[in-house]
C-alpha cells in the first residue's frame, strides 16, 4: 500500500484558502506516485468543513494514525534543495534520492504552504473539480449568475473583516510583506469607484465578507444596492464565484489568493502591502528564500527590469501584469485598462460563431449598407 498524507496545517484547522494549498500538493504526490490521498482531514476544522466536503467528522482520526507510522516526510528544505518549482518534479527528484520509489509499500507525508502557487500550478484543476463538487456550489453559483448581465464585467470584491488574526496595522507601522492585515475600507471604495469611472455601465459589482461589516454595507449600498444574499451559500461557492470573475479586487488574505489562482485573471492587491524592492513589487520578496539570488523573485525581479529598460512605459509591452498594485488616489494601471477593455470585447455575442454569431470574410471591397448601421447606431462606420 502507498499512501500520502496531505496534513492539515493545523491542530484545529486554518481557513479554506491556507488548505488548499497542502490539500493540492498531497494530490499532486499521489499522482506521482501512483499512491492514495489521505486528507486533509476537516472534522475537526472550527469552520465545519467537513459539511462542504461531505467527510466523516472523525477523519482525523485516519490521518493521525497514519502520521504514528513510519513516515517519510517532504520538507521544504528537501523541497528548495531540488533547485525545482513545480511540486511533482521536485518530489520524484526527492524520492529518487532517499531509494524511496522501489519500496512497494510506503507513507509520505506533505504538508504547508512553502512553495506557493507555482508548485501547485498542474492541480488547479483537482482544486476546481473539489471545490464544484461541494455542498450546494453549483446551485449557489447559479442562483447568483443568474442574476448578472454577462455582457458586462464582472468584478468580485473580497472584503476580510476583522477578527481571526485580522487587524488593522498602526499608522506608522511598516505594513510591506505583511499578512492578516486589514485593509482600509476607503481603498475598497477607491478602486470601485475607479473601475466604474472607467466603464460606467458596462461593469457589475459583487461582494464577499466572511462576515457583515460597516465597509461590506456601504460598499454594496454605493455599487450594487441590488445584491441579494443567497441564504445557503457556502465558502467554496464563494471562492469559485469570485474565481469566475473578469477582475477580483482583494483582500489581504490567502482565500484572496486562492481565487486569483483558480482564476488565472487580473486582480487588484493593496499597494502598501507588497513587498517593494529595485523599483518592483513582489508578494513573496519579503520571504528569506526569495531574498536570495536564485529565488524564483530574484529571476522575476530581473526579467521585469530588463524589460521596463527596453520598452519604458510603453503600452506595447509583450507581456501582461496579471495583478495590479494600486493605493488610496492611484489611476487604474494602463494594461489593466486594456485587459478588461479586452475581456468585454470578448463577451460579444454577435461575433461568437458559437451563438448565432458571424464573422467577416473580409473580401475587398466589404461595405454594409446604410439600413444595416441603422439597426447599430453604435457601430461607428461609414455606409453607403
């Protein structure tokens, strides 16, 4: 028997975003090694996860006794000690170096969330897969997209209210590379409001909380007085709902994360927080691992370089920021601009063969006639 125990990151159980984390590495070890996934267990999380799951409120129990056994664990030291990112190839390079991978019978434990996203990037889909399967997540995510006009944007606003760990940092207090912090509500507001300056009609608001709080109601009054709270959602409808989002606003917290990750869209992180450092900002720069000259960051930080001293502050960079940095006063950053100026053009159902839509054969000379521009005032093109 192969076995690989993915190990709750703690006693009690931390939030669905930390979770994730640990729970996508143990699938991606049982992958590769062909074992079968124990864990994390949820019966003993105070957030009850074992509800969404549909778990036995005594898996822990399985989990702990696997973890008595004879265990070979994967570390983040022998993690960084491949020179590896994806968590796959690191383990199998692991595993071949201990003579782990003749033993016919073995229990491996993984655990944390060293590594981040780009070691888990190949189970976003186990993740997604998981997380639809949840206690009423489909039936949730369709009463609330139902409700939204696809043609616009959708932008998801995580507001984290104070409280398991939350608090708001002192005035003076240096607040770079700095986690469980509150952000101030006004940054909220500053963002939405210039996002709807940008777009006027053709962007929607939605709000998650963990919790009712003075920033979530004024919030939702000023920018969508209409939201309607769906009894019965859960915390992984919520997640694949601001997933599914053209743009997420974040909070400063890991289920923010965990829904850019799922996403793989734009989103909006709160400037005085990231880590800054040779004109870059960075999420993990602050970490002692990604201080060093082969970190991951430190290769990033030099492509980002080289490439604003190429191009300046063109707009025609080959490449897109999917996140954004902004403060309290900040414009909304220019490729953010043309990433949703991009995803609205992309909504267009009249150009999508898929829905009764046409393309152009653009043979020369193409002309529409005048009574066809008629029927689109908006379409702004000669006719004859």
């Amino acid at each position: 028997m192969r076995v690989v125990v993915a190990k709750r990151t703690s006693y009690r159980g931390e939030g669905l975003g930390n979770e994730l984390i640990p729970w996508a590495k143990g699938w991606i070890a049982s992958q590769a090694l062909h074992a079968r996934l124990v864990g994390p267990s949820w019966g003993l999380n105070r957030r009850r996860y074992w509800r969404n799951f549909r778990s036995s409120r005594l898996d822990f129990i399985l989990e702990d006794a696997l973890l008595r056994a004879p265990l070979a664990t994967f570390t983040e030291e022998d993690y960084l000690s491949t020179g590896e990112v994806d968590f796959g190839t690191a383990l199998l390079r692991w595993v071949e170096k201990i003579d782990l991978v003749k033993e016919r019978f073995f229990v491996v434990g993984v655990e944390g969330m060293w590594g981040g996203y780009g070691a888990i990037r190949n189970a976003r889909w186990f993740l997604w897969e998981r997380l639809l399967g949840s206690r009423d997540a489909l039936d949730n995510m369709y009463r609330v997209l139902s409700r939204l006009d696809r043609s616009r944007l959708q932008v998801a606003v995580h507001i984290r209210s104070k409280g398991d760990g939350f608090s708001a940092p002192a005035q003076t207090k240096e607040q770079r590379g700095k986690f469980n912090l509150l952000v101030p509500g006004d940054w909220y507001l500053w963002v939405c409001r210039a996002v709807r300056e940008a777009f006027g009609e053709r962007v929607q608001f939605w709000f998650f909380s963990d919790r009712p709080n003075p920033v979530f109601e004024e919030a939702v009054e000023r920018f969508n007085p209409s939201q309607i709270i769906c009894t019965g959602r859960t915390e992984c409808s919520d997640l694949l709902l601001m997933a599914q989002a053209d743009l997420r606003i974040c909070s400063v917290s890991s289920y923010s994360l965990a829904a850019a990750f799922l996403s793989d869209g734009p989103y909006v992180w709160y400037e005085p927080q990231l880590a800054l450092s040779d004109g870059t900002y960075s999420l993990w720069g602050h970490e002692a691992t990604q201080q060093l000259e082969s970190s991951s960051t430190a290769r990033s930080r030099a492509f980002v370089r080289c490439l604003c001293a190429q191009y300046g502050r063109s707009k025609n960079l080959p490449v897109s920021f999917l996140g954004a940095a902004m403060d309290i006063g900040d414009p909304l950053p220019d490729q953010l601009l043309e990433l949703l100026e991009q995803r609205l053009r992309e909504k267009e159902t009249r150009t999508n063969l898929l829905e009764y839509g046409c393309l152009p054969r653009f043979v020369p000379p193409f002309e529409a006639t005048r009574s066809e521009c008629e029927l689109w005032p908006s379409v702004k093109r000669s006719a004859r």
